[in-house]
C-alpha cells in the first residue's frame, strides 16, 4: 500500500506541476483533463497526510516514552503511543478503498427509466411516486433532472417515463437504485382497504458521448408518428413523436414529450446511447468476470432491490438487509442513508475481492 501511495504522491505533484505551465493554461482540453485528475488524487493525499502525520506522532510518542525518565511524563507519552497506534489500522483502511480503482461512469449524468411492473394502475402510480423521489433528491443535490419521454396514465402514474440527470457524481449516486422496486400500500381506489403488492422496475444508464457509442444510421430505422398521451390541446395534431429501433440489437426507443420533431429525435438519440453504452459494459463485465459480480454495483436489473411498506412506514433494501422507518422523508427525495450504506458496502466487497 506505502508504494502505490508513493506513486500516486509522485503523479499528484507531477500533475500539480503540468497545470501550472502556461502551455496547459493555453490548451483547454489537456487542463480540463489535468485538473479532473488533480482533483481525483486530493482526497488520497489529503488522507496520505493524514496518515504521515499520525506515522510521524507514532515515533516521536514512541521515542519519547524511551527516553523520558519522569514517570508522569512517560505515561502521557505512552498514552498518546496507543492511542495513535489504535487509530492506524481505520485510516489504513480508508486508504485502501480510496486506492480502489474508479468506476469511470462515475462522473457522467444519468439516464433513467422508470417502468411500472406488476400491479396495473397501481403500478403506474407508483412510478410517478418513485419519479417524483428522485427528481426531489436530484433538486436537493442540484443536480439538473430533464423529462425525455412518458407514457401517462389517466390517473396521474406513468407506465413508462425516461429523464436524465445531470451533475458532478450524479451516475456514482445513482447507478445502485437499478433493480425492482415493491410497493405495499392502500390503492385510493381500493374501497375495501386491502392492502396491494406493486412493483416498478428502475434503470440507471451512464450517459454515452458521440465517442464512446458510435451510431450508423444505416442501423436506425426511424419513424415519425403523431403524438399520444393522457390529452392536451397538441396531442395528436402533428407529427412530431419519433420511434426508432436499433436493428442490430433490436432495442426500440420513442420519445414524443418535445413539440420539435428534431428535439424529440436528438433526445431519442441521446437515450439510445446510453442504452448501447450500457449493454457494453456489461458485456465487456461479463466477460473480466466468469461469475457473477457484485450485487450491490452491478445487480440484476430483475433482481428486488427495495420494499416500500406504507402502513409500516418503513423501506426495506434487501441486498444490505437495512431496514428503516422514515418512508414519508425518503420518497420525498431524504434518500442519502441508504445510498451511503449501499457505497460502503460495495466499497467493502471490492477491497475484499482486490485482497483476495
């Protein structure tokens, strides 16, 4: 660990140096890049100086506690000796995980899509719950949210609905709430006061620039439509709606929320990417790892992630056993706890596969 940390010390100020010169200054792409570096190695250093401070204070304690020949003193020496050595083995941890290679998606907005799954209309309310949960975390975070496609419902929920988010982190905040959510609540339609078991599946897609999926359009086959929808005075007046599909994969992506045909076409265009993107990176994880990786990072999308039980109160996430009763904050967007117990996990299992 002391020589990759050496090394990162060296690349930290080698790149510290680069920024400074005004040849870097001068090329915006190579200082943009420069400084996306500079930052990802600040937490490790200052960490690094941390734990060089508390090696440093370790020795002299230690030397101290040798040579001292007053007994009162020798004691507060040997006191601080312990103390610091107790504290090593927690900041040579964090140092671990923050040596843990980045996930590279993990800088890049988000493309998310919401589906209702079993339930009917139930179903689809509670994809407009989980939407409205997330657009009230991205808003709390300020991280900008854009609706690029929704198939509505009559009663106010959604059978489908796509937007992005866009932010710094945004994709490494996210990117654990991919899977199947369960609801169990008290439809308002329901007279008799049952309560119904409901789910809707969630996908979290990395953004794709033009470089990292290239698109033939002789592969697209697009079609124009009028737009449909729940009503409202343009439904169904012009062609704007576009639909296209992906020969080679089959994948099919619609999208009719703008009122520009070329709007609706670059978001099209902009969620097939992501799309591609995703289905090779984890083509490309399926083949680094002949079993299955982790559930926490990487779940499957068929898997169920999380309860929401609102007669308890409570949210369930079942891949880290956590159990809470703050339902009312946390679909109001209060998320954070879980995210953060989800990042530690994962942080945890992948230095315990680096170790193994």
């Amino acid at each position: 660990m002391l020589n990759k940390l050496r090394e990162v010390k060296e690349k930290y100020l080698e790149t510290e140096r680069l920024i400074s010169l005004p040849e870097t200054v001068s090329d915006n792409n190579l200082y943009k890049k420069l400084m996306k570096e500079y930052k990802d190695l600040t937490p490790v250093m200052e960490k690094y100086g941390e734990y060089e401070k508390m090696l440093s204070d370790l020795n002299e304690a230690g030397e101290f506690m040798e040579s001292e020949t007053d007994p009162d003193m020798r004691a507060m020496a040997a006191d601080e000796y312990y103390s610091i050595k107790e504290s090593l083995p927690a900041i040579e941890e964090e140092l671990k995980i923050l040596l843990l290679p980045k996930d590279p998606n993990d800088d890049k907005n988000v493309v998310v899509e919401i589906r209702a799954g079993a339930g009917g209309d139930e179903a689809a309310l509670f994809a407009g719950v989980l939407y409205r949960m997330y657009s009230m975390y991205a808003e709390s975070h300020r991280y900008k949210t854009e609706l690029m496609s929704c198939n509505e419902t009559g009663l106010g929920g959604y059978r489908e609905i796509t937007f992005t988010v866009s932010g710094e982190g945004a994709y490494s905040r996210l990117k654990y709430e991919s899977g199947v959510h369960r609801v169990q609540r008290v439809p308002e339609t329901e007279s008799s006061g049952r309560i119904h078991t409901s789910t809707a599946t969630v996908a979290v897609l990395p953004e794709a620039e033009d470089v990292e999926v290239e698109l033939n359009m002789g592969d697209l086959d697009i079609e124009t439509c009028k737009s449909s929808g729940a009503g409202g005075q343009h439904i169904n007046k012009t062609e704007s709606a576009i639909r296209i599909l992906h020969k080679p994969t089959g994948i099919v992506v619609e999208c009719q929320d703008e009122r520009s045909q070329h709007k609706n076409k670059d978001k099209a265009l902009k969620i097939l990417r992501a799309k591609l993107y995703d289905m090779k990176m984890r083509e490309q994880a399926d083949k680094i790892a002949g079993e299955r990786k982790m559930q926490v990072g990487t779940g499957d999308r068929s898997e169920r992630i999380r309860t929401y039980n609102f007669p308890q109160g409570r949210i369930s996430d079942h891949r880290i056993q956590l159990t809470l009763y703050n339902l009312e904050a946390f679909v109001n967007g209060d998320i954070d706890s879980v995210i953060d117990a989800l990042a530690t996990q994962d942080a945890a299992e992948r230095l315990k596969g680096s170790n193994s």
